[in-house]
C-alpha cells in the first residue's frame, strides 16, 4: 500500500491551504523543504504537558507537514523522508526530547516503512520557548523519488 494510501486508512486528510507570509513547503531540485509546522498543543514539556501529550502534539506536526507536502506536490507518494528538526518546548530539566519527537518519526515511519523510505537523520532539541506558546515545532525534507 503506498502512502497516500496508508494515510487515508488512517483518518489523515489533505486540505488546500492560501498562501501565507511564508511558504510551507518549497521545491529545491528534488528536495521539498517545510517550514516549521507547530502542533495546536500549547504548554512545556516537563511542567504541564506529558510526554505522551508531547507525543501527540509531533503526530500533529507531522501529519501538518504532510498537508503541506501534498499541497505542493499533489501526492505524499514518491517520497523519501530525509531528515526531521524536532523542537520541544521544555521546562530547564526536561530531557526526554527525543520521546516526544517519536510521535512524528513513528508516524513517517507507518506511512514510508521504517527500513524503507521512512528512515529519517532527526534532531530532537529542547528550547525556551516556541512560537505562540506551541508544545513542539518540526520541519522536514523529503526527496522526490518518484514522479
């Protein structure tokens, strides 16, 4: 099953977006690079957000980003996932980073495969603060293999 496919099993639709001041996701080459895609989820990890609410604010992030892949490419088929910046909004003790952004990695992975076209290079980074109070911020670049 591609992709595209597993996504609408899921329960994950593709919406049209308007341009905004920004543009979501670019076209380089055969690179389609997004911008940074914060999650509805609102608070700090490790003070009044759970891991697991993290987990679930990623999941968010990801399945954004793959909107805005389909609505600059047409499809979130042919795709390879290149790498992942994964920004959580942290209380100073807080390390478990890398368990939040596993709610977007784990997504790409069930869609792409795991040992397929999935398998990501990822950065899982703690900050002070995220752009309207958001739990977790992720972009992502994806190669065109297929057209």
């Amino acid at each position: 099953m591609n992709p595209q496919d597993k996504a609408a099993e899921l329960g994950i639709e593709f919406t049209k977006h308007e341009p905004g001041y920004l543009n979501l996701c670019i076209r380089s080459g055969n690179l389609l690079i997004t911008s940074g895609h914060t999650s509805d989820a609102k608070g700090v990890l490790g003070k009044d957000v759970t891991v697991e609410e993290g987990y679930a604010a990623a999941k968010d992030c990801a399945q954004k980003i793959l909107n805005s892949v389909h609505n600059a490419h047409g499809t979130i088929n042919g795709l390879r996932v290149i790498k992942l910046l994964g920004c959580v909004y942290s209380a100073p003790d807080f390390t478990d980073q890398h368990l939040v952004i596993n709610g977007a990695s784990d997504l790409l992975h069930e869609l792409y495969g795991k040992d397929g076209d999935g398998y990501h290079a990822r950065s899982a980074l703690g900050f002070a603060a995220l752009p309207t109070g958001a739990a977790v911020e992720v972009e992502a670049i994806f190669e065109i293999i297929g057209e």
